[in-house]
C-alpha cells in the first residue's frame, strides 16, 4: 500500500487524490489549515484528514504538495527530509532561488521520487504533437505559438491576484507552455515579454512572451487571466516542411498540412495519467516522468519573462 498525504485539500488536491484512488494498492489521506477543508477532502474522495503535517508525515509514504505556490517549498523540502516521495504541483517554486533548497534535499536522498505536475504532457493532443514533431513531421522548427487562459480562477481562490502568491501568469498559467517547449523543441537562449500585472504585483494579469530557442525559431507565449470566453488553450508549429495546430474551442483533433490526426479528446484525464507516473515511479515500474529538474527548467523560463516583463528588457538565459 503506498499512502500519499496532500498537503493542501482544495479542488485541485481533490482532482489528484480521486485519480490515485483509481489505482490498486494507493490510499490517501490530507491536511489543511483550515482544518473543515481537509475533512471534506476526506469525505468527499474517500479518505483520511489529519490534525497537523508533522501529523501526515508520520502515516504517508509519499506527499502531494497542493497548497499555494509560495508555500511550495517549505512542504516539499520537509517531507524530502522525512524520507517521503514529492509531488510538486506546478510551478514548482515562485522563482528558482526558492527552489534551490528543493533540489539540494532531492539529490541528498537519490532513491526519492521527486516530480513536477507539469500535466501537459499528459494531454494526447500535446503528447501526439510532441510525437510528430520529434519525428520530423513538420521539418526544422521555426515559429512556435501557444496560448492559454480564460478569466481568473474562481470563487475562492483570491490568492491568485497576489503575485506574491501566484507569480502571476507567467508563472501560473506559462509554465505549462514553457516546459512544452523545452520537451518538445529544446533549450531557448532569451526572453523579451510584457505583461498587464508584472509590474504592480497584483490583479487580473495578461502576458506575452516571445523566445528564442538555442535551434532558431521563434515562439510565442500568451497567458491570461483576461479573457471573458471559457477558459482555453491552442498551439501552432511551423517549420520548413509542415505545420501543426490545435485549438481546445474549435477542434478535437490535430490538424497539419494535409493531414488529420486522430480524435485526440482524452480516453482518460490527463491528471489520472500523471498520477498513475508518480505511483509507477515510486513503485520502480518507470522513470520519473517529469523530474525536478524539468520543473525548475521550465519555472527559469517563467521567472525570465517575469523579469522582462518589469524592465521591459531581453533576458538572456
């Protein structure tokens, strides 16, 4: 039985915890400040609460931090102190210098599984566009686009117009795009982004960043919390011998030159993937899907068009 202890009992702690109640062997239990969450947490997906995180390390063998961002690290380099596999939701840090002492318990104890929630990856439409592009299909890459966002994030969760908090859009909502681009087309040499919030630290935020990848081409990153329709997302690939898009309000496909490919709707949610990985990496039955090291990639990419954004300067990573 691996027992995996939320830290954090909110919606998103839900969405994971009612996923690894799918798989054999796994139980769950959660703790939150706010001690009525963690009990309806438990009620609801079939669980345990408990009184304290001293409490939730003692009865787990692996802890999903789930809390808000800026609260990421204290939990996780604890529970890496206490022997216990990690799961990070994503971002995992607000800005790499928090994440340092993540990556220094990590490396201390090899044999922890410490991951990412970087679920992207999961999602077929990504997963088969990743697929194609590192087969060729669309030649040598050369202008990248991603989008993603809606309105602010619900009733509830306030904490997101503090940046402090939140990182804003580049961080929140980009990070996701940024480590597809890194999976998918490699490393990318400089930033040049701006955004509505990244200056004042606060409110509903609209970003936009363009990169620049160590091969050449040119990507473009939009992040809003601005945005009145239902929430979405879209990509476009091009290179020198095809192209690639896909836009969640209009399509459930992947379309190129030529070519549709697939249904791509999810046979499973892309959440249950990602915690079936976590669960088989612990287990030793596969790699770790998304290291730590992946996540704090993608936050260096986040946190360099945040710092654009301020200066209204290039960064150079």
């Amino acid at each position: 039985m691996i027992r995996v202890g939320f830290v954090g009992a909110g919606r998103l702690g839900r969405v994971h915890a009612r996923h690894l109640m799918r798989l054999p062997e796994v139980s769950v239990g959660a703790f939150d400040v706010v001690s009525a969450s963690a009990e309806s947490f438990a009620s609801e997906v079939g669980g345990s609460s408990f009184a304290s995180f001293d409490e939730l390390l003692e009865k787990s063998d692996a802890v999903a931090v789930v809390t808000p961002s800026d609260l990421h690290a204290d939990y996780a380099v604890a529970a890496l102190n206490a022997g216990k596999h990690v799961f990070i939701e994503k971002p995992v840090t607000l800005s790499t210098a928090e994440a340092l002492p993540i990556s220094e318990a990590a490396s201390s104890i090899p044999e922890l599984v410490c991951t990412v929630g970087q679920v992207l990856r999961w999602f077929p439409m990504y997963l088969r566009a990743h697929e194609l592009v590192k087969a060729g299909e669309i030649g040598l890459p050369a202008a990248l686009r991603m989008s993603r966002g809606g309105g602010l994030p619900g009733a509830g969760r306030a904490w997101f117009e503090d940046h402090s908090k939140s990182g804003g859009v580049f961080i929140d909502l980009g990070v996701h795009d940024f480590d597809f681009l890194l999976w998918t087309f490699g490393a990318v040499t400089e930033v040049v982004a701006r955004s509505v919030g990244a200056k004042t630290g606060s409110g509903v935020d609209y970003g936009l960043a363009t990169l620049t990848m160590a091969s050449g081409a040119v990507a473009h990153v939009e992040s809003t919390w601005m945005d009145p329709e239902d929430p979405g997302m879209s990509f476009e690939f091009c290179g020198s011998s095809g192209m690639l898009e896909w836009d969640s309000r209009t399509a459930g496909t992947v379309r190129g030159m030529g070519r549709v490919d697939g249904h791509f709707m999810p046979d499973d949610d892309p959440f249950f993937g990602q915690m079936k990985a976590f669960v088989a990496a612990i287990r030793g039955e596969a790699p770790v899907a998304v290291s730590l090291a992946d996540g704090v990639a993608a936050l260096r990419v986040a946190e360099a068009a945040l710092e654009s954004a301020r200066s209204g300067l290039r960064v150079r990573l």
